[in-house]
C-alpha cells in the first residue's frame, strides 16, 4: 500500500517516520520546498537518534530511508491512502479533498489528521464523502501512541476499519471516536492550555512555575512546553475552532497572551521563539 502525507511541519514528518518505519512506501508533499528541505533532514536525524539509544538498527534505518520520497508536486500525489496534515482551517480541508478525489482512484482512502474540525463538515461536498475518515495523530506522532480513529456522517466502515488497522500496524494504540469538536482527547485537554493561559493572564504564577509544577505532578512537559513544542500558532488555531464549534462557550475562549505570539510570529520550536527562547 502506497501512502501519501501532506504537509511537513512537526505532525506531517513525524506520521512519516512512522509511515515508513512501518514498511509502507511513503510520499511526503508540500508546496514549500525549502519544508520539503527542512522535512527531509528532520526525518534523518530523528532515525539517527532512534539508532544511536538502541530503537532501531542501521539495516532498518537505512531500509526506512529508502522507502520516502519527496515532492512538490500536487499532481504526484496519487496513493492508496492519502492523510492531510495541514493548517487547521475548514476551506483548506475541503478543497484539498475536492482535488484529490480528481486525481485518484475510487479506492483511495482519504484521511484528516484534523485536531478539531468535524470529519462530516469536511467531507461536506465531496462526491465521495464515504471515503474520508479523521486518523488524528499526537505530537510528536512518531513517539505518541495514540491515534483517534474519527468517522463523520458518510464515513463507510470498512473505510475506518482500514483506517484503524493501518494505525496498528504503525504500532500505534488507535481508539475509535465520535465526531464531536475537539474528538476525546482534544474537548478534555483544552483545558490543560486555555486554564494555564487564564492563570498567566491573571498573574496567578509565571509560566515557569506552571509548568514545573504540572512537571511535579506527572506530566511529561507543562502546558507552556507543549505549546511550544506543537507550534503556537496551531495550539491557537485550534481553540478558535473548538471556541466556535462550541458555540462561544466561554470556557473555550482562545488567549490574547497566545493571539499575541501568533501576530509576532513566535511559533515556539519551530521559530526559535514562542513561551520561551531557544538557542539556534
């Protein structure tokens, strides 16, 4: 089976390593080629480093290496099963999808790796809307285990079914969800960033402390880490959507602290700057 990823931040590469870790033959697109660049080397140093602590050996690393190609190319994405892991707006989805389902076979898998946008609105026009189901990944996705098998109104079974089973064989933990905003993971975890975002804006502690403290507890980074690990902008992106999905429900409602970052393009990691500063 021929697999094709769209979109080459964090997610996108990520899923990839993964993809072909897997076996799968893998095509990674994006119409930026210095991110096909950028993707590239990610996707190398990470398999060196799965190497150099025991992960995985160098036959494997370098049989994984030669299982991905890259492309910028829209017309070379023509695959078996097709994931989207772009921005997280509603119009970029659907018409997305609407080219995709011209230059594919009608056995062709589409799959969204939406964080909050439900699987039926985008599905909502295209001539095969049974086709597409929601595969939402964690980041970073080539260390979280658990995937969200998402179907939307139209989504045929089989089609989550073979959704869900590739997953598995990517080793993955994947449940099966509702299509509600924000699926399981994300409608219970906002909090975990918009209560920490309040708190900042409310001077109750710096972010330092909150994250050491949510360190203390058992989290593996605190919320203002994440974030920045994620990308800012796309932690933001998100509960804008799960606030209007939600209806404005106040508890929802997306930071000025966080909107402030994004209109100064501190992105976290990716940027060097977001909640904190990193060293080039």
């Amino acid at each position: 089976m021929k697999i094709a990823i769209i979109g080459t931040g964090v997610m996108g590469s990520g899923i990839a390593i993964e993809s072909i870790r897997a076996g799968y033959t893998t095509l990674l697109f994006d119409i930026d080629t210095a991110a096909l660049d950028r993707a590239k080397i990610y996707i190398q140093q990470q398999l060196d480093k799965a190497q150099s602590i025991g992960k995985i050996n160098n036959e494997d690393r370098l049989t994984a290496l030669d299982k991905i190609t890259y492309t910028a190319e829209f017309a070379d994405l023509k695959a078996d099963f097709i994931l989207e892991a772009i921005v997280e707006k509603l119009q970029v989805k659907q018409e997305l999808f609407a080219k995709l389902e011209l230059q594919n076979t009608k056995n062709c898998i589409f799959a969204t790796n939406t964080s909050s946008i439900p699987i039926t609105q985008i599905a909502r026009g295209l001539k095969h809307p049974e086709r597409l189901v929601g595969v939402h990944f964690f980041n970073p996705a080539h260390i979280m285990k658990l995937v969200e098998i998402i179907s939307g109104a139209a989504t045929h079974e089989t089609i989550a079914q073979q959704a869900y089973d590739w997953a598995i064989k990517l080793g993955k933990t994947a449940v099966y969800a509702k299509d509600a905003p924000g699926f399981i993971v994300n409608r219970v975890a906002r909090h975990f960033y918009v209560e920490s975002l309040k708190a900042l804006e409310e001077q109750v502690a710096d972010l330092e402390q909150m994250d050491r403290l949510m360190r203390a507890t058992g989290f593996k980074m605190g919320p203002f880490e994440l974030m920045d690990l994620i990308g800012v902008e796309t932690n933001y992106s998100v509960t804008q959507s799960m606030f209007e999905q939600f209806q404005y429900d106040s508890k929802f409602r997306p930071s000025r602290i966080q909107k402030q970052k994004v209109d100064a393009g501190f992105y976290g990691r990716k940027t060097k700057k977001g909640f904190y500063t990193y060293e080039s």
